[in-house]
C-alpha cells in the first residue's frame, strides 16, 4: 500500500495540472482512471491529503514491521551465535583469537541485519515499486518508457562489474579489520606484562604497521565504492535528462506529442523512481558483505560442538577416577601421555606429581572433558566419562586453576551460581572459613572489577576457591591452590580440605609441601621424554 500512494502523488501532482489549466484532453482521461473524475479544486485537495496521510500510515508501519522482524532476526542469530560459542569444544575455540569472535557481533551481525531488511525486504518493495512504475511508463507514454527500460539494464550491468572489483578489497578489508582486533584485544589483556617489560613503544610499532595495512586496504576499498556511489547518480540523472530531450524533440516533431499533465506526471515519476533505482543498484554491496558475515557466522555455527547426550547416569558414591591406557597429543605424533594408566581409589586427596611440561594441567582438562582423547579411556566410578554429556560430568567435577576468570559484579557473585539472598550466608561463612574477610572486605557485597582486577592475586585465588568449594561438587580438581597464598591462608585452607576429603576426591598440583596436609595417595606422571 505505501508503493500504491507514493505512485499516486505524481498521479495527482498531474491532475492538479488539469484542473488548474482546465485541461481535459482524451488523452489526460488516464489520470480519471484512478480517481475519479476530479472537477473541483477543493475535491482534489481533500484526496490529496488523504493519500499523503495514507502513505505516512503505511510507510510508517511498513518500515516499522521491516525492522521489528529484522531486530528478531538479529536477536535470534546473535543468541544462537553466543549459544555456540558457548558449546564450541575449547580445542576448536583456541584456533582463533578472541577479537575474530567479537567481531561477529558487531559487524557481521550489522550486515546481516541489513541483508534481511535491505536485501530482501526492501529489495522486494523496491522491484514491486519500479515495475508498478514501469506500467505507469507505458501508459503515458511507450517511447519514454522504452529508454527507461533499454537504459537500466546497462546502468546495472556496468554497477554490477564494478561491484565485483568492490567485493575483492571488501573481504581484504574485513579480514585485516578483524586480524586488528585480535592483536588489540590480546594486548590490552596483557597490559600489565608490557608495562613491566617496557614494551609500549614495541607494540605500538607493531600496531601502527597492521593500521597502515588496513588503511591501504581501506583507501582501495572506498576508491572503488566512491566511483560506484559517484556514478549512479551520473547515470540515472543523464538517463532522466535523456528523457527530457526525447520528449522536448516529440513535442517540436508533433510525433507522439505528450499532454503537460503527463510531461510532469512522467518527469515526477522518474524522480521518485530514482532512488529507488540507487537503492537497486546498491543492494549487490549489501549481498556481498550479508554474504561475506553470513559465511563467517557459519563456520562458528558449524564449529565442533560438546556433546549433551548422556548415555549413563554418573552418580558418585566412591569417588573412584581411572585412566586407562590414555594417548592424548594436539599432535599425533608428539603425544603428551602415551597409554597412561593410574587409579585413584576412593575419597582422599590424591597429589600430582610431575616434572613440568608432563601434563599435570592437561591432565585436569581432560578428566572435565575440556580435550578429547586420541584413545583409551576416563572412569569415574566405573562409568567412561565419553558416556556422559561434558555438561553433566562438569557437575560432578570441578576446578580451581589460575586460568580461570572470575565471574561477576561482587564477591558473592563471584562466588555463587545463584544469586537469591539466602545464599549470601552461606558464602559468607565460607569465606570466613578461608580467612577471606578482613578491614578491607567486611561484606560479600563488595565489587569487584574486571575479573578481580582490584583484588591481590591471593585474594582472587581464595574467592576461586570459595567457589569451586560451594558447588559441592564430589571431584574437586586443584591446579597449585596455594600459590599466592600467604600461610594465614594456607592454614585455613588445608583445614578445609581435611574436612571435604570425607566425601570427596580432591586430586592436587602442589608445589610446596605443608606439613598438616595429609595425602592419601599420588600420581606420578611420566616425564614427556620416556614416551
């Protein structure tokens, strides 16, 4: 309907030219066609600002109803993307760097965006509108029309080819914007290592070198779409200008002469249909760059996924953990444990011993199923852990390593998977427990920036600690928990796990020995050179 009363605005604008000559020609009975037969100024005027209102209702719901569902569609990807990065196998997410996958949602979600509500929706209403317009053409006059029909062809074929040569530095331009990101992002979150090492002026060198690429692939990028945006125009107004010559020439040959009303119905109609080519013509940017984020999307949507069926039920009773006969390698022929074997009996806190660079940490990572094993097998009490989802086996297990980020606004956020008010008591008496709280930290309450940022590194590991604790979790895995520590702290927190190890299997990389910590057994990994 709003294509409808826009095409009917010319329409009008060359009936008002009748009336106001008194200019009722056979030929002019095309404008009657539509309207009625208008013989009163004043009639004219109250359909006029019918159809003007008409078009603000429709244009105003059209483009409101285009971008709601473009705004749905957007939601519904970008929580299907998050959901899969989510889910994406942590092997299979290392490949890339961060800064790639934030790229995704902010321009290839914005492109996208566009292909749906530019790129279809749009493009659709646009080709309605100028074919509607092309019948208009025809009916006041089939000459002028003709060069219409014989001149967009060309205009879009030339645009198209130019079009090509864009796309070429458009992807360029994408991959080094995205490759920028990641360096940015990566730096930024190692800035305390280049302020002790000084190396501000070396990353800034090489950040000005990966800027001056993108800024050459940006200068031959706008090069070409400044000539396409340049030459539409050009184009189209020389075709409207044509028009003009053809029908002045009509007119003084008295061949195929045309009424005024019509000359300025048809010349209104080409003006109105001019942006509506410009848009037509451009569309083929927005299907190439809608493409170009579509494909990076998919390759995220398609990565590598965790598993989420369960086959068995793992339920601990034992706290019994096997490896039998393990290889797992990122390389297959340079495996970090080649048919490794070891047993972890029952309830206890078990001791990983190792040379660095064994495995102690892969170790961790593969009993939560973080890694897939080349071959063998891990049991918890009796069950291969390939039968259960990582998610529920991450239930059961849990972890304390300094690779971990703490997540939240507060302490008890930080601390706790729920967040109702009942549970800050008990966080609270677990902390007090480590020795958390002193003059600084009196509340749970208090904020925490960036991660812990604003706390000491020992503060960040006990608030770790706390949270692994309360998960209560029946396999607790603790990759050096009292590195940091002051013995205040370590004290507190041996205590804690002489209490746990009753009911919970606690397997520890512990490079210092603390003589009220009593092991119940060790594993010892092989040194990577015997394999």
């Amino acid at each position: 309907m709003s294509i409808a009363t826009t095409l009917f605005i010319p329409l009008l604008i060359g009936k008002y030219y009748q009336l106001a000559l008194n200019s009722h020609s056979a030929r002019g009975k095309m404008l009657d066609a539509f309207f009625g037969e208008i013989t009163q100024v004043n009639h004219f005027f109250v359909l006029f600002g019918a159809i003007i209102i008409a078009r603000f209702c429709f244009n105003y719901l059209e483009r409101f109803f285009s971008g709601v569902a473009s705004e749905k569609f957007s939601k519904s990807l970008r929580e299907q993307l998050f959901k899969a990065q989510l889910n994406t196998t942590l092997s299979a997410f290392e490949k890339k760097a961060t800064g790639n996958y934030l790229l995704r949602y902010s321009g290839d979600l914005t492109a996208i965006t566009n292909y749906l509500s530019k790129g279809i929706i749009g493009f659709i209403n646009d080709v309605v509108f100028v074919t509607l317009t092309l019948v208009l053409f025809f009916m006041i006059n089939e000459v002028l029309a003709w060069i219409i029909l014989i001149s967009f062809p060309l205009i879009f074929g030339s645009i198209l080819l130019l079009n090509m040569k864009l796309k070429i530095y458009s992807v360029k331009r994408r991959d080094v914007r995205s490759q920028n990101l990641g360096f940015v992002t990566s730096r930024l979150n190692a800035l305390f290592t280049i302020k002790v090492f000084n190396r501000e002026s070396l990353e800034q060198q090489q950040f000005e070198k990966r800027s001056s690429v993108l800024f050459k692939n940006g200068v031959r990028y706008y090069g070409w779409y400044s000539l396409i945006t340049a030459l539409l125009p050009l184009l189209l107004y020389s075709m409207l200008g044509l028009i003009l010559f053809v029908a002045y020439q009509l007119n003084q040959q008295q061949i195929n002469t045309i009424e005024g009303s019509q000359v300025i119905v048809f010349i209104m109609l080409t003006i109105s249909v001019i942006p509506i080519l410009k848009r037509i013509l451009k569309v083929n940017i927005v299907w190439q760059t809608g493409r170009i984020s579509m494909r990076k999307l998919l390759l995220i949507l398609n990565s590598p996924q965790e598993e989420s069926t369960d086959v068995k039920q793992l339920v601990i009773t034992k706290g019994r953990i096997e490896f039998d006969h393990v290889s797992y390698g990122k390389q297959d022929q340079n495996l970090l444990f080649n048919q490794l074997n070891f047993t972890v009996p029952h309830f206890g806190i078990y001791q990983v011993n190792g040379q660095q660079g064994s495995g102690k940490s892969t170790l961790f990572k593969l009993l939560l199923g973080i890694y897939d094993l080349k071959s063998g097998s891990i049991l918890i009490d009796g069950i291969s852990i390939d039968e259960i989802s990582r998610k529920n086996l991450r239930r059961k297990v849990t972890l304390v390593s300094g690779e971990l980020n703490l997540l939240g606004k507060t302490i008890f956020e930080a601390v706790s998977y729920s967040r109702k008010e009942e549970k800050k008591e008990a966080v609270q008496l677990l902390l007090k427990a480590l020795g958390f709280f002193n003059s600084s930290f009196e509340t749970v309450d208090y904020p925490i920036v960036d991660g812990g940022k604003n706390l000491s590194a020992g503060q960040r590991k006990i608030v770790s600690i706390a949270r692994t604790i309360s998960t209560n979790k029946k396999i607790i895995l603790l990759d050096d928990p009292f590195a940091d520590l002051d013995k205040v702290y370590q004290t507190n927190l041996i205590a804690v796990l002489n209490h746990l190890k009753k009911d919970k299997t606690i397997l520890m990389i512990n490079q210092v020995e603390h003589e009220h910590l009593v092991y119940d057994g060790f594993v010892t990994l092989p040194n990577k050179e015997t394999h």
